[in-house]
C-alpha cells in the first residue's frame, strides 16, 4: 500500500519540512537498518529501545539513500543531509502506532487477534493453513507480536485483503490497550494463560484481565470454558461479544467436546456445537496440539464453512516448526535452521537473523524450497525473492522445487536449482560448502531437515542445547524485580556459565542488558570482534595486552594498586584519558578488592592522574543465599555504603554502584543502587531453598543418542572393573559421552538417572573416557533415542548434588568439545 508522505506526516501529527515533495509514496515501514530493501520507498522509524537508538543509525540509512524518516530530533551527523525530509515526533514508537491504527480503520473485514501465553503461533498458521483458500489473507510474520511487530504487520493489510490474523503478546502490564487500539479485532481467541512468560505481572488473573483487554470491540470470543481464570476474566470484563467457550465437561457451553479419542498418530474430536453433532480428526496426540485445534474448529464453525470442508483440511493440519536453529557445520560453515513456513513474509525476518551472525569473510548462501504462492504471481514472487536475497547480500542461493527452479533466471550467477530436496542431497555433499554462512529454510513437505542434517559437524554426537527464548525469560523474570531505571551487568565468565559467550550476549544486548561482564580480556575481545558494541566489563583483566584492552573500549575491574597502577601507566603511553574502570571493594568476600584502610590512599591515586575515571564502584556478596547468614550480608552492604560514600565525596562526577548477585537480587532489592550483576539467574538455576525465584525456565540441555543397545543375561557385568552387575535380564544402552566431556565418575553406578523417552534411567558400571552405559531395560527406545543428561526433565540440581558440589560447578565443566547449539522457540 502506497501513502504520500504528505499524508503519513498529517497523521501522525508532524509537519512536512520544506524540501519535502509532499506527493512522494511510500510503501515501507523500516524500523531497522538491516532491512532496507527499497531506499526510496521506505521511511525510517528511529525507534529508541532500552539499549538502542535508531538516531544513531540514521546518516548510515541516509548515505545509502533513504531520505525520509520519523524521528525525535535531528542528530548531529544528519546537519549536513539537507535534502532528508524528516518529520519531528514526541515519540516516534507512538507515531508508528497511530500510523498503524489510521491504515486499520481503512478496512472492514474479519479481524482475528490471537493472544495467550502459548499456542499463539500455531492457532495462526494453522487458521492460515484452514482458511487460506478462502480468504486473502494478511498475518503477522513469525511471532511479530508486540509494540512494534503488531503496527508492522498491520501495515502489511492491502486492498485485496479479505481477511487478517494477528497475533498479541504482551510482556508487561498495561501493553495490551495499546496493541487493541491498533489490531481492532473483531474476532477473538484466547489459547491458553500459563505462567510460562513470568514477567511483570504480579498474579495468572491479572495477566489473564490484560490479555481479555484485547477481546473489548470483538464480535465474538473463543477460548476454553474449561479454563476458570480465562472464564472468570471473560464474565467479569462484561464484553458484549457473543461468546464460544468451548468445553469438555459442561454440554451447556455453545461448543461441547463430547469425546477425544487418541490413536498412534491422530486424535479423533467429537463435539456438538448449538445441537449439532459433528467429528473431526487432527493428525496430532499432545494435549497442546489438541487444545490448539480446537480453537481452529471453533472458528471454522462460527464462519459457518461446511462441515465436509473444514473436517477434511482439519486433517490435513501441516506441524508449525517456529524453532530457529544456530549450528555449527562442516567445514567451518555456521548453519541457520529456519523450519518456519516458507513464504515472502516469513523470509524477511529469517534474513535478518541471518545477517546478524555474519562475521568477517564468510560469504553467504541460502538454500531455499519454492514459496508459498500468496497472492503474487510466481514470476513476481520470484523476481521478490531474489531481489530481497540479494539486497540481503545472498552470495549464492540453492533452490530447490520445480516453481524455483522455472524461475532461475532471476536469481545470482552460480546459483543451483534442483526439482526435489533428494536430487539436491545425491548431486551435493558437505564438501560444496566450505567457511560459509549457510540459511536453510524450506516448506515442510520439502523436508529441509535432511539438508540441515548433511551440513552439521557430526550428527549424531552429545550437544549443549542453549534455549535463547528462556534466556531472555530469565532475564526479564529478573528485570521484574527491579526498578526500570536500574542496569542489569549480564556475567556471561566462563563462556556465559558454559553456554558460550556470543550468542548470549548477542541475545542479551538486543533484551537491553546495561553490560556484560566476562572473566578474562580475551573473551571480550571475542564479542567485540563478533560485533558486541554494548558495554564489556572485563573481571581479571590482567594482561599483557592493554593497548586492545583500550581500542576495543573493554572496561576493567579493579582490585588492587597494582593493577590500577598498571593500567595507568600503559594508558599514559597510549595517551589515555577518561578511561572507565570498576573499582572492586573488598567488604567480606576476602578475595579480591580494596579494603576501608585503603581508601585514602586509592582516592589519592585515583586524584592524582587523567588515564582512568571510575565509572562504578562494586562489592560481592558472600551469603547472599544463605537465609541463615543473614547478619553477614547485612554488615557487608552496610560496609558498602560507607566505603562508597567516602570515595564518591571525593570526585565531582556521579560513581554508580552494585552489589547484588542472582541470589541477592531476590533476597535484598532495596540494594539494587544502579546496577545489579546477574549471573546463574539467568541460566535458569534457582538459587534460593524451596526452589525460589518461582518460574525460572532451563536454559541448557545436554543432550546425546543411543549409539547401542544390548541385551544380556542376569549376572553380567559392565564396564572397567566390572563394578556395574545386571540384577536381572537387562538391556543396556551405551550413550557417546564420558568423563572428557565434563561426566564427573561419581556419577557412573547410578549416580546419575538419565531421560529417556519419559523414563529416568540409572547409569550402570563406571564412566569412561568418551561413553557410559545406561539401564534402559525399564524404557521403550531404540539406538537414535534422544537421551537427555540435564535440561527440562533432569534439573542439573539433581547431578551437583550427587556430586556435592553447586549447580555452577555443573554447568562450566562441560568441556568445550561438547558443540553448543542456540535456537528459539
Ligand atoms: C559470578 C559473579 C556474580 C554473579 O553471581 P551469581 O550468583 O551467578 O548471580 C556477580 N558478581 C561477581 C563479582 C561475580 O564474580
């Protein structure tokens, strides 16, 4: 949809600046700088995040021909960019929303707004799957659910649009007003309230009456009757929409499941709706994938579609993969894994993250399946796509499908097409691909797995699974706690607590962390390099080399004259100024840091030169998660101040202060001062008794496979010394990982129970170097079977006990030959 600039300027009330050709059209809404395709027909939010603003990338989009954008101010860079046409707002998010809300009121057509803790994703894919031959229709992109993704999607409504589906999420109270301002559905469909996001609402109800906020214009509402919160919040938010709450148990409810019956691969559903009876059948068994088909069904019969129609796309339900993997593949290639729907609006944000994890040489390939039809034309579609590929900066692309490979002609020189992902995997090999950054994304019948199987290291080996999504859940749990204005240090020492430092970091800066704190010099050399421009806090920054140290602007603690005296006197050969430091205080950890009677004499130091200026001062806690120790952590923080009101009474310049870590973040936040320092919080390991802070999510996994099963008579035994004995005929698998992969031998003889296919299975005999046997005689699996070690079933509480050690001490000893895989939900 094209809107003159003139008219974009009037509703978002800015006046258009004088150079401006009021008639100019334009058709994209850019918010960020990596994805501009079209110069000339975008305009640029500068949007301001908690740790980014899009001011600062203005005269970058500028010098590659954007000259229109909306902004708060003009920055300084953009004095000389004359003929830029930018539009002055108080706030330039809001103006994007009300840019959003004008383009809604423009279309009367079904409206369907989807929220909920879970399922959200797949009840919109699959209404899109259900409907799409009946409707054009208009949907979010992958999960573009919040402030700024919902106002984006709804730009994307055009006039052949029939219909549109969209998705609501919220992470804090008071964000759903505005996301009903600008969807308007009229449609509503509730999936599920869990606790899943613990976030910033303070009970289930509360953030159940703010998702309801959603429902207000609606016609209709659909959710599960059988939910108490969702009902209740439904009745009391008196809406005057008619209501299909469905139910399992109350054949009142205007949908009634008379019967689920489960077979191997599909569920049978039998309801009754307004006193008809009818049955459908869904080729999935979990209770979610259930849940969510109802929802769909609901809808197919309030739109009144025959009961032939909707029973036999029902059944045709295709799975909706929203993961985002992030491997490591042959020959130094990195694979991402985009199982998402293949289409033109699903490619956008997959290119994104792509360009994202581009680092230095590695040139770029996409490997992608014909695309979802829409409402283009193919020979259109294709010319989009590979435009957009290649303003991505694709060096190669490998299509595969018969569509694509008709329209080959569009794409870059040494491109390869082939009909069918088999003809692809017998006419390539692992060896086509070499240093590469490699996008697979492909629709599900062309089974792209295969491919992103051939292109990973090895296949079948032990993985460090890293969840990104409970990452950022964690941090946000923890964020909750804390007044907005105070900074969170994310401590990613010793490789993020083992989960790799990179894309944790990468992952944290987006969230709007305030720094990153990391062990040694050189893995913050490492994020600077990978492109981390947030701040770096170095702990031991003892090093020979501080002329990186002051280049790539990583900030040290310091605990000690001699090391402050140090980097003062290699910052005056540099000709160092300003430079920020951490002053580290020692108030009873007794490890490292100044002590009160050193006070006069580090403000001495500190006054008498130019290199340095502290930044922050900082003490660590001893007891923080010790209830019974109380007494000493409340002399330390009381130390703390004093020594920190001593020193800031002798510098102009505000110093900011921290203390708190995961542990004391819980217990003591009216110590929050400007900062905190998170660390095994964030990883998901609670650190109080009783398992407190309630609603943390498991971030790593380590998981292997079945490489072997034997069965053998009662009396055997297993294993170095014969110290594991089968009590009984026993079946004993042997998994790939040993005591070099970080297997403390404690944990062989039963030491440690392992998960499989539901069951925890006991190790039997000792552990060796690079594998362990597991008694699996009390499980159903097969060599293959996935075998989780710690992660969502096993708590790695359950191993640092065994082992009487902590769960830190889990974490970091799983060694680095173990491959760290990333992915999103
Ligand atoms: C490790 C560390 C933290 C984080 O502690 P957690 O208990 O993991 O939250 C904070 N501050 C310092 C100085 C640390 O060394």
């Amino acid at each position: 949809m094209n809107y003159k600039i003139s008219r974009i300027a009037e509703t978002i009330h800015a006046s258009l600046p004088s150079p401006a050709d009021p008639d100019h059209e334009i058709s994209i809404l850019l918010t960020d700088s990596r994805s501009l395709t079209y110069p000339d027909q975008s305009i640029f939010f500068a949007i301001r995040t908690r740790n980014n603003d899009g001011h600062r990338y203005m005269r970058d989009l500028y010098d590659r021909g954007v000259r229109h954008f909306v902004a708060r101010h003009i920055p300084d860079d953009m004095a000389s960019a004359t003929d830029a046409v930018i539009l002055l707002v108080p706030s330039v998010t809001r103006a994007l929303q009300d840019l959003a809300r004008a383009h809604r009121s423009r279309f009367d057509i079904p409206v369907v707004g989807i929220t909920g803790s879970r399922g959200k994703t797949t009840v919109k894919e699959w209404l899109y799957q259900l409907l799409s031959s009946d409707y054009s229709i208009v949907r979010s992109p992958r999960s573009y659910n919040s402030q700024i993704g919902v106002p984006l999607s709804i730009w994307e409504l055009d006039t052949d649009t029939t219909m549109a589906i969209f998705e609501a999420g919220i992470s804090l109270p008071d964000e759903m007003t505005a996301l009903q301002g600008i969807i308007k559905p009229n449609i509503g469909i509730i999936t599920n309230i869990g606790p899943e996001h613990a976030d910033g609402f303070t009970s289930l109800r509360t953030k159940c009456d703010e998702k309801v906020i959603l429902m207000r214009d609606c016609d209709v509402i659909i959710y599960n009757g059988d939910d108490r919160v969702i009902s209740e919040a439904v009745s009391e938010a008196c809406i005057p929409a008619k209501e299909i709450a469905w139910s399992t148990r109350d054949s009142d409810r205007p949908l009634f499941i008379s019967a689920i019956r489960r077979h191997r691969e599909t569920t049978d559903i039998d309801f009754s709706y307004l006193r008809t009876d009818g049955s459908v059948t869904i080729p999935f068994t979990s209770d979610a994938d259930i849940q969510n088909a109802i929802h769909c069904l609901a809808l197919m019969l309030y739109l009144n579609r025959p009961a032939d129609i909707t029973a036999s796309r029902i059944s045709q339900l295709a799975p909706v993969a929203t993961r985002m993997e992030v491997k490591e593949g042959v020959n130094d290639c990195l694979v991402i894994y985009d199982a998402y729907t293949s289409d033109l609006n699903s490619l956008q944000p997959a290119l994104d993250f792509l360009n994202r994890r581009r680092t230095g040489r590695r040139s770029v390939t996409a490997i992608i399946s014909d695309v979802m039809h829409e409402t283009l034309e193919p020979q259109r579609l294709y010319r989009e796509v590979a435009r957009l590929l290649t303003q991505r900066g694709v060096d190669r692309v490998i299509g595969v499908g018969e569509e694509i490979s008709a329209n080959s002609r569009y794409f870059p020189a040494d491109s390869r097409f082939f009909p069918s992902t088999s003809v692809m995997l017998s006419e390539m090999s692992a060896d086509d691909f070499d240093r590469e950054l490699v996008l697979v994304k492909g629709a599900s019948r062309f089974h792209f797995e295969m491919i992103a199987e051939m292109l990973e290291a090895r296949q079948h080996e032990t993985v460090l699974e890293v969840n990104l999504d409970a990452l950022v859940s964690n941090f946000n749990l923890y964020r909750s706690m804390l007044r907005p204005t105070t900074g969170i240090i994310c401590m990613v020492k010793a490789s993020g607590y083992g989960a790799g430092s990179y894309e944790l970091a990468k992952t944290l800066q987006a969230q709007g962390a305030a720094y990153m704190a990391v062990a040694v010099l050189d893995e913050g050399v490492e994020l600077r390099e990978a492109g981390i421009t947030m701040p770096v806090m170095v702990m031991n920054p003892h090093v020979a080399n501080y002329k990186t140290m002051f280049a790539y602007r990583l900030e040290p603690e310091v605990y000690s004259f001699g090391i402050l005296r140090e980097i003062i006197r290699e910052g005056e050969k540099c000709g160092i100024t300003d430079f920020p430091v951490h002053i580290k205080l020692d108030t009873g950890m007794h490890r490292l840091g100044f002590i009160p009677e050193e006070i006069p004499e580090l403000i001495d130091l500190l006054r008498r030169q130019k290199v340095v200026r502290p930044h922050s001062l900082f003490s660590h806690l001893a007891t923080a998660d010790c209830p019974h120790l109380n007494s000493y952590t409340e002399g330390q923080l009381k130390l703390f101040d004093s020594m920190c009101a001593q020193i800031q009474s002798a510098f102009s310049h505000y110093i900011m202060r921290h203390i708190l870590n995961s542990a004391g973040i819980a217990r003591y936040p009216s110590h929050q001062y400007d900062m905190v320092r998170l660390g095994i919080g964030l990883y998901g390991v609670a650190t109080l008794p009783g398992g407190e802070p309630a609603g943390l999510r498991t971030v790593s996994s380590l998981r292997t496979v079945i490489i072997s099963i034997r069965e053998w008579p009662a009396g055997t035994t297993i294993g170095y010394g014969c110290r594991g004995v089968c009590t009984r005929r026993s079946r004993i698998a042997t998994i790939p990982v040993g005591y070099a992969d970080g297997i403390d031998r404690h944990l062989g003889n039963g030491g440690m129970r392992v998960w499989i296919n539901g069951h925890r299975c006991p190790s039997i005999g000792n552990i060796c170097m690079d594998a362990c046997m597991i008694d699996v005689t009390d499980a159903d699996c097969q060599v293959g079977d996935r075998v989780e070690i710690f992660g969502d079933n096993v708590p790695v509480e359950d191993l640092s006990d065994v082992l009487d050690t902590i769960p830190y001490e889990m974490l970091t000893s799983v060694s680095t030959r173990v491959k760290r895989i990333y992915y999103r939900e």
